[in-house]
C-alpha cells in the first residue's frame, strides 16, 4: 500500500500467525487504529478482521479480457476481409471458427498483462523502486503490526504489544 | 441431523416421476414407427446419460482419495449414493445390448448383419463394432465399475464403525481407488464408443469419450449440488456449508469451460481439415438441428461463464443452483443431439426411405426430394418434445430413488475419515 511519506509508526513483531491475528483482533476491539499489518505469507482470515474490502483488481481484468477478445476479433476480421483478404484452405474469408483460438489467447494475454501491471502501479512497484520496508524479516518469518504513533501514543501501543506478546517493538519513520 | 430418513412423501414424488416416464415411454412406444426408434433412442439417452453420471461419481471419489483431497469428505455420502446406481444402469444398458441379438431395435447400423457384409468400412470396423462387444463390455466394463463402486462405499462405511487412527480403511481406499482411475479412464471410453457414438457408425472422433465425459461430469457436479442444497433445506448436512457449495461452483464453472474447450477442438479440426466423412457429422446437425446446435453452446458455455464468473455468485444457493438446472438440462439436450440426428439416419435407412436411395436415383427429382426429407420436422428427433422431458423426468426420478435409499442407509457426514475435520473447517475466502 503506498502511503504518505515520513510517518512515524511504532511496530510489533510477532513469532506465529495464530498470535498476530490474536493481536489484530484485539486492537479492533480497543479501538486501536492500526496503520498497517504485514506478513510474509497471506494470512488467511485476516482480511474479514481488518475491514478490508474485496480487491478490484479481478474487475479490472475482466474489462482487460474484454478488450483483448474485441482486439484479437475486431482485428483479424477486419484483416481478412478489407485489408488483405487471403483464402487458407478454401474456407471463407471470415471465418470465425479459426479466428477463436487467437482470440482466446489475446483474451489470456490482455487480462495477465494488464492486471499484472495495474498491480505494480497500484502498489508503487516496478524496476528501480526503492521500498521502506519496516524490518527484512517480515518478508522472511516475523509477522508485523504498525501504528501511527500520531493515532496511538507509544505507551498504549507499547502495553498493547506486551500483552499480546510480541517478540520485538521498535519505532521507525517511513 | 447426520441420518437422513427417506421422507414418505419423496418416495411418492420419486415413485410419481417415474410412473411418468414409464407413462411416457409407453405413450412413445405407441405412437412410433416398426423399429420403435423414438423410444428406443430415449431409453438409450436417459440410461447413458444416468449411467454416466453415475460412473462420473464414482471417478470423482477415485480422484478426490488419490489426490489427497479432503474439502468434499462431509458430502461424500451423496458421491457414494449416486455411484451405487452403477448396477441399475448395468441392468438398463444390458436391455440396450439384448436389442441387438434380438432386433428390437435398429439404433445401430453396425447390428444389422446383411448391411455390415455390403459395407467395407463397417466390416473393417466389425472386430470392435459387434454384438458381443457390446453386450460383454457392459456387463464386464459397467459391472467392474459398479464393483468398485460397491468397494469404496463399504470401506467408508466400515470406517464409520471401526475406523481409528491407523487409519487402515482409508489406505485401502487409496488402493482400489488408484485401481479404478486408469481402468476407468480406458474402458470408459470404450463404452462411450459402443453406446453413443457408434450410432454413427462410419464416423469416429477421438476426441469424443474426453468430450462426452466432461459432459457427464458437469451434469454429475450439477445434481451435486441440488441434491445438497435440497437436502439442507431439509434440515440435513449442517457441516455443508456456502464454502463447500463454492467449490462445487468452481467445478461447474471450470468443467463447463472444459466441456466447451473439448467441443470446439473436435468441432474446429474437423472443420478445418474439411474431410467429408468427418464433416458429415456437423453437417448434419448444423443444417436440420440449427437451434440445439448452437443453444448447445449458449447453455452450456455462456450462461455457466457468465453468471458463474463472480465469486459471490458461485456461493449464493440460488444463483448456483439455478445454473445448476440449466446445466444439467444442457448436458441433456447434448446427449440427445449425440444420439439423435444419427439414429433418425438409421431409422430412415432401415425404413427404406434414407438418403442413400435418393442417391441411386438418376433423375434430378430424387435428390430435390432428398433435400425437402432432411429438412422435415420430426417429432422427438428434431426438438426434444413432452414425451423426451417426461421420460427424463422419469429417469431422473429413479436415478434419485436409488440414491436417496442408499443415503438413507448410512449416516450422511462420514465419521473417522481422516480428512473429515478438514472438510468441516474448509474455507475459500
């Protein structure tokens, strides 16, 4: 998630899953406004606990399959009737039969690629980007809660953490 | 509620359906031609169709136990119950193979002795194309599978009882189970040959068993899922719930895309390659049966796509359930049009007023004749009429009949299966 730049989040590192849904459970109970969770893995369940609406991006793909089916078609049609028509095999100039397979995979093509990159750009990745990570090892084996210290005070946050048995608190500004 | 008790007034709408169909089935009987064609090839339709459902049952049981697969353990009682028609299906496909020997019908060209000895290509094709073929491998293949049928539902049924963590019975399961894959994977489509496309006897599709198996097996997910949500309804199968369902939806929407890919490689290569003993096959459908061949496709591709695209329409007990009855209708009407358009050939040849005769006719008459026969309405050839859905309707009652008895003889969520508490907490999303 891109987020405005220098905030100063104080973070929880957490050993097993099991504990850090335990913990985001709790914080939403108390109210806690958490800034951001990380995991190294998809954590299953924990989307309904966040209030995380359902992605978009299968909704983008779908309009991005649209266009390359009208592409592949609209294309070959015009193609092989207007622009130079050619007879294959005594078959007829349009013939939709054999323009299907073609459509079928700009289809596959158009929807992969577009969703891939409509991925990178909302997640501000792409070749040369340098991303804050707030600790290495929540892409390896720590599970991690942030909080916007201007949201939460550090010694809520700190006794938070503690009784939820974080391994680790530390504070960074990203 | 883990023992379901055939409710008296199912039995009766159950036993009412299939008063119908035996209604119907005479009604057609009555009204038809010598040979009894038109009964004769909806006795043969609905019991293929049943039949297949049934073994499609049993082949998922097989590969859901090989592959380790634990999200169906809660409903596998319904697999089990619907793969237990086997031997039912054996008795109705055996009528068909006695109707061979004893000419009640004229379904297949190949059955008619004299018409083999004039035919080159039906005589090449004779040392499979036989009667005996046909009449032991139904008994043998079917009866093989009815057997391992039988095999996998005593072994859950003993797991029931005694089964405890050494899990032996579920290891035996895995045994047969990967016994019945391959068996089942060959002599499958042997008996589709024999069945259904050999109505066509000249023709032949190796694509075809893929094809019309993927048809079976949609229609298989598609009652799945209704004789579930029926039962829920009921009161029954409380572990089964909407993250179940949605996986059934996946099937139906992944196997109805399959059906599709299957029916347009064997549609498109033949089109393509353009050899007219290959051809005569669409031909003929796309000229006399214009609407079943493309409402094929619609029905069974676009309505199945479209609407089970989403993810909450594929958890929604209406939407699935509705597509659900379109599918398996579909996949009816696609047997039909496998059967139909060949065996009213057949019909008409051994009837002495078929195409071929038009042929020999030197005058130019004869063949506008011809033209005028091959585009006449003929009723439950043609469009499924009253008498096809209500033979249907007939079938479909027994085939729920027997499933039901078998259901109720057993507890409905299996107890000791090693993968039943990770079927009861299955989740998707």
């Amino acid at each position: 998630m891109s987020k405005n730049n220098h905030t100063e989040v104080i973070y929880g590192l957490y050993n097993d899953e099991e504990d850090l849904l335990r913990a985001v459970k709790l914080a939403k109970k108390d109210h806690l406004e958490i800034y951001d969770v990380y995991t190294p893995f998809p954590v299953h369940g924990l989307d309904p606990i966040l209030g995380l609406e359902e992605s978009r991006l299968h909704q983008a793909g779908f309009i991005y399959g649209a266009l390359g089916t009208l592409t592949a078609f609209l294309g070959m049609s015009w193609v092989f009737t207007k622009d130079w028509p050619n007879i294959f095999g005594g078959k007829p100039y349009w013939s939709v039969p054999a323009f299907i397979p073609i459509t079928f995979e700009l289809t596959v093509l158009f929807a992969a690629v577009g969703m891939t990159v409509t991925f990178y750009v909302i997640n501000g990745l792409g070749p040369g980007v340098v991303n804050n990570h707030l600790d290495d090892r929540i892409t390896d084996d720590k599970f991690c809660i942030a909080f916007d210290k201007s949201a939460v005070n550090s010694d809520k946050a700190e006794a938070f953490f503690s009784t939820t048995g974080a391994e680790e608190v530390n504070s960074k500004t990203i | 509620m883990n023992q379901y008790t055939f409710a008296s007034s199912h039995r009766n709408v159950l036993l009412g359906a299939i008063g119908l169909g035996i209604v119907c089935l005479i009604l057609t009987w009555m009204g038809d031609d010598a040979y009894h064609t038109r009964f004769w090839t909806n006795f043969l339709h609905n019991s293929v169709f049943f039949t297949m459902i049934s073994a499609m049952a049993l082949f998922f049981i097989a590969a859901c136990v090989t592959a380790y697969a634990g999200w169906h353990t809660t409903f596998k009682r319904v697999w089990e119950a619907y793969s237990i028609f086997l031997i039912v299906g054996l008795v109705l496909l055996a009528i068909v193979g006695l109707g061979n020997y004893f000419h009640w019908h004229h379904l297949y060209h190949w059955a008619d002795d004299a018409g083999v000895e004039a035919d080159p290509i039906l005589k090449g094709k004779s040392s499979f194309l036989n009667k005996n073929w046909y009449m032991l491998g139904t008994i043998i293949f079917v009866g093989a599978w009815a057997f391992f049928a039988h095999k996998l539902r005593s072994l859950s049924l003993e797991e029931d009882l005694v089964g405890n963590s050494s899990f032996k019975q579920h290891k035996s399961m895995r045994f047969w189970a990967a016994i019945v894959l391959p068996i089942f994977g060959f002599t499958s489509a042997a008996m589709i040959w024999q069945w259904v496309m050999s109505v066509d006897a000249h023709w032949y599709s190796t694509l075809f068993a893929w094809y019309s198996t993927a048809s079976a097996f949609v229609s298989m997910i598609a009652l799945t899922i209704l004789l579930i949500i029926f039962l829920k309804n009921k009161g029954y199968f409380t572990v089964v719930n909407d993250n179940h369902i949605h996986d059934l939806g996946k099937f139906l929407f992944a196997i109805s895309i399959f059906w599709t890919y299957l029916w347009f490689s064997q549609f498109m290569l033949i089109w393509y390659a353009n050899i007219g003993e290959e051809t005569i096959y669409f031909r003929e459908r796309y000229d006399n049966y214009p609407y079943l061949f493309f409402g094929n496709l619609i029905i069974n591709f676009l309505v199945p796509f479209f609407i089970l695209m989403r993810n909450d329409t594929k958890r929604k007990f209406g939407s699935v359930s509705f597509v659900a009855i379109i599918v398996l209708l579909g996949h009816w009407v696609d047997y039909f049009l496998m059967i139909k358009p060949g065996a009213l050939i057949n019909r008409n040849h051994a009837l002495g007023h078929g195409h071929e005769e038009h042929g020999a006719d030197a005058a130019g008459h004869g063949a506008e004749h011809a033209v005028a026969h091959s585009s006449e309405f003929v009723a439950g050839f043609t469009m499924p009429g009253l008498l096809e859905l209500g033979t249907f309707i007939g079938f479909l009652g027994l085939f729920l009949y027997v499933a039901l008895t078998v259901l109720s003889k057993s507890a409905l969520v299996p107890k000791n299966d090693p993968y039943l508490d990770e079927s009861i907490h299955h989740h998707v999303i």
